[in-house]
C-alpha cells in the first residue's frame, strides 16, 4: 500500500498472491516479474539499439480496477479491493447531523490505517465538496484541502469539478508537480455498460486539459474508446453495480493516463475518494 513495512508483511502472509499495486513502464516493457506490492521495480529495460535510454518505472497507488465490497456484518466501513477476499483499503462513511467528514479513506483494510483523503459537504452549498488530503512524504506535497463544486449547464445534468496537482516529470522519474482541471460527468455510456452492465449508471472522470492525439468532438459514436464527446480524454469511470449482489456495491477503473501512473499519487487518490463522495450523494438520492 505504499509503504515498504506493510508490502513486506503482505508478501510475507500471501506469497501466492499477486501484487495489488504495479509499477508501469510504459515505454518499453520488462520482461521481469512484477516486483512486491508497493516497492519500486528493481530495474528498468537494458538499453539496446531499439531503446536506448534505460526507462524509470512509474508507481501507482491503486489497482487498474477497483471494487468496492460491504461487509456482512452492520459497520459504517466498507472495503476496496479488486477481489472481495483481499480488502486494500477501508472507506468509512458518517450519515446524518455529524461533525465528522462523510466519506473517509484509509491507506490500509481497517480504520485505524493511516488516513489517505477525506471528504465533507459544503457548508454553504451541499452538493459542493471539500476534500481533505493530508501531506505525501512520497511526494512532498503538503496538506490541503482542495474544493469539488457542482457546475450546471442549461439542459444537462450537474458536473463536478476540481483541480489537483499532477506528476508532469512522471516519466523521467523527476516529480513536476501542476494543476491541472478535472470534472466528473454523469454517465449511461459504454464505458460505464461495459464496467457493470447495460442497466447500469454511473459517471467518467474527463482530463479538461488534455486532448488524446488524433482525437476531436464526436469521435466517441465512432467507436473512439475513452474519449468524451467534445474530445476530452476519459481517466477513470466509475459504475454503480445492477447484480443482486448484497456486498458488492460500484467499481471504478482508471482508464488511459490515470491508468498509466503518469498522473501521481495525488491524484490518484484525489480521483477515488471524489468517486467515493459522489457514490455518497447518489446513496442519499436511492439510487
């Protein structure tokens, strides 16, 4: 989960299982196996006359898919993980009159984890967001608390926007940090169908600031995977789940460059535990 200490004690208790945490290289890959949950590849591709320049492998927080998982017993904390027997991290939720967040994420499959982001409602505006990301000693960046509101267009439904650094020297293994815009959007397309099912709804995190090459608006009706309507590029959907399944509740998956690792951690976590809040609202509406 990121931290060396606890990869080691997951390795050491589930030597069988594969690692939920990967290091991508997505310039040339390895023919080496996945190195232990959490910890960084111990080497990049040797240079030769078709790649040169050894690559630095990229770390990602999360597993490319996640599931999200209620215990059978009545708790207020849930799991995720990409197989139900394998919890990676607890979500806690707080319902009614509370003075604490709604939506909690902790780096571990129990509360008492260390806390990775929460999320609360807006004082003034409730379907705006605050969320609460403590400092990264792996990226440096310090505490904050960064702002999700509720954008509105005539004839469509609310989006919800927010900005959050990215890793632009991902790649190079040297962290750029900017900030860059994303906006959830509210979802009955193929992604969304082929994360769950055709009946299922959900929503897609778009990448304001960037635009896939060779995409343009409208591509999508064309069969242009991961790519919105006006050519925006789709990082992450998430589904709410139609199975009679009584503790299998969404899943989300990144997709493209939030797949990819490129974006940092930061928003890694920024993206799922916004997911989180937004499932929270939905749950308030009964769907």
């Amino acid at each position: 989960m990121g931290n060396p200490e606890e990869a080691d004690a997951v390795k050491a208790e589930e030597l069988d299982a594969p690692p939920p945490y990967s290091e991508v290289d997505n310039l040339a890959p390895s023919p080496d196996p996945a190195p232990p949950q959490g910890e960084p590849s111990s080497s990049a591709s040797a240079p030769s006359a078709s790649n040169p320049v050894p690559v630095t492998p990229i770390y990602t927080k999360f597993p490319p898919t996640l599931n999200a998982y209620y215990q059978k017993k009545v708790t207020r904390t849930f799991h995720l993980g990409a197989t139900g027997d394998k919890p990676l991290f607890a979500v806690k939720v707080h319902t009614g009159l509370t003075s604490n967040p709604e939506v909690e994420l902790f780096d571990g499959p129990g509360d008492t984890a260390p806390l990775l982001a929460a999320a609360r409602r807006d004082s003034v505006r409730w379907l705006n967001t605050n969320v609460m990301l403590p400092a990264s000693p792996r990226s440096g960046l310090p505490a904050s608390t960064e702002p999700m509101k509720v954008e509105w267009s005539w004839g469509k439904s609310g989006t919800h926007r927010f900005s959050v650094e990215v890793d632009a020297g991902a790649a190079s293994g040297k962290p750029t940090w900017r900030r860059e815009a994303f906006e959830w959007r509210p979802s009955r397309g193929s992604e969304v169908r082929e994360l769950a099912s055709r009946w299922s709804t959900g929503w897609k995190l778009v990448r304001l600031e960037s635009r896939p090459e060779g995409a343009s608006g409208g591509e999508r009706a064309q069969g242009f995977g991961g790519v919105t309507s006006d050519g925006k590029e789709i990082v992450a959907v998430w589904a709410h789940n139609t199975s009679w399944s009584m503790t299998k509740r969404f899943k989300m998956e990144f997709m493209g460059s939030g797949a990819s690792g490129m974006l940092g951690e930061r928003w890694e976590i920024m993206a799922v535990v916004t997911a989180l809040r937004l499932w929270y609202l939905d749950s308030e509406q009964g769907f």
